[in-house]
C-alpha cells in the first residue's frame, strides 16, 4: 500500500508528463511543430511517415491536447487521490486507443505513449493507506 503522500507525488508526477507531452498539442502552430518532430522519430524507429493531416484533424488534435493541459493543471494545482483515480481510468483508456491504433498501424512511435500511459494508469489503481486517525 501506497502513503498518500506517495500517491499525491504520483498524481503530480503524471499531471507534469502530460504537461509537458500535451502541451504541443494544444495550438495548431504546435502541434504542426510537434506533429513533424513526431514523425521523424516514427520513421527514426522504423516506422513508415505518419499520415497527412488536414485542418479537421488539427482540430480534434487541438481539442484533445487542450483539455489534458487544463486537466494537467488541476491535478498540478490539486494532486489529490480521486483526481488520479480518474486520470488512471483515462490512461486505460488512452492505452486501449493507442493499442488498438498500434495494431493497425504497426507505428512504433506509439511504445513511446503507451508505456508511460499504462505506467502511470496502474500506480494511479494502487491502493492507498488511509491516513493515521481516519475511518
């Protein structure tokens, strides 16, 4: 069993990770930079170049990459216990996507997400010790 002052730290460590991975995200003059920088290291991996995209898929991109940075910011301003709780239930979520596309595609830029991903949903699933005096 995790301290909960373990889990907080875990919470906030995630909450900074996709901090710093969503950010690029969340503009489409980021994520064209990002996207490239992607890219490169899928084919640097082995990997075949990744598809187009057209402004309708900059948005759902934009879209996604905004709400995990506000989502970032909360858990980095309140890493509480029911706030990794859901994260982790998120990154399952994220995984089985980005599983899913790794099947189809065979890209191996998405190892690169999906290990921190599932990484950080099982710690965020780890039992918590309640605090001393408590219920």
């Amino acid at each position: 069993m995790l301290a909960p002052s373990t889990f907080r730290k875990i919470v906030l460590g995630s909450a900074i990770y996709d901090l710093i991975v969503t950010a690029p995200f969340a503009t489409p003059w980021s994520f064209a930079l990002a996207r490239a920088q992607l890219d490169d290291i899928n084919r640097l991996l082995g990997g075949a170049a990744l598809p187009a995209f057209e402004p309708f898929h900059v948005l759902f991109a934009c879209l996604l990459g905004s709400v995990v940075l506000v989502w970032s910011l909360l858990r980095i301003s309140d890493p509480q216990q029911r706030f990794g709780r859901f994260d982790g239930a998120a990154r399952l979520l994220f995984s089985t996507w980005m599983i899913w596309t790794l099947a189809v595609t065979g890209a191996p830029l998405l190892w690169l997400f999906i290990v921190p991903e599932m990484a950080f949903c099982v710690a965020q699933w780890l039992p918590v010790r309640s605090p001393p005096g408590s219920r």
